[in-house]
C-alpha cells in the first residue's frame, strides 16, 4: 500500500538541521520505512507552509503508516501531519470494479 506523508519540521527541528546542514533525513526515513517491512519510493522537501517535507512510501499494510506516523509525530520532529492512502491504476482498477458490483445495494437519501 503506498502513501504520502507531509509535514512541517517544528522549530527545534529547524535548529538542528541548521546547526548540521549536510544530515541525512532521507536516510532516516528510508531506516524507518524499512523497519516498518516497507520501501521508500520518494522524498522531498517542500516550502509550503513553512520548511517541510513529502515522503512516499510503500508498506505491506496501513497499521505501518499509521504508525510511522504516530512515532514521527510523537519524536516532535515535525507537526501539521497529513498521511495520504495513494492508490496504483491497478488497485482504482479494483476498486471501480467493486463500486460496479455494490452500487445496486445503496439507497440514497430522499431515495
């Protein structure tokens, strides 16, 4: 299953970063994804809303995001969190599929 997490880096990790400009925080995630069975596909820093960053990623089920979110989170490196599901054209294909097969099965308001 692949997501996308964002973040803003909180002040202190801001500091830190300035203090050690060359760290490796893609290495870090890359350890953490594959800690967690998966696979790092991307990383990126982004400047929207404050210095940040985009990481995608692979793993074999959504309790591992969730959960590499709740220790990134819970270290205080970064705040204002988003986790993304992302889906492949495969899995939309499977998905389309199912709405195909359910859609008699709901009623709507008023219906």
């Amino acid at each position: 299953m692949h997501f996308c997490m964002t973040a803003q880096y909180t002040p202190k990790s801001l500091n830190a970063i300035l203090e050690n400009p060359k760290t490796n925080r893609y290495e870090a995630a890359k350890k953490m994804v594959e800690a967690a069975g998966g696979k790092l596909i991307s990383m990126y820093s982004t400047a929207a809303n404050g210095p940040g960053v985009l990481v995608i990623f692979d793993v074999p089920d959504p309790n591992s995001a969730s959960a590499m979110s709740g220790v990134v989170i819970a270290s205080g490196a970064v705040h204002n969190v988003t986790l993304t599901r992302l889906w492949t054209p495969d899995e939309i294909t499977q998905v389309r599929q199912k709405a195909a097969q359910i859609k008699g099965s709901y009623t709507p308001p008023g219906g």
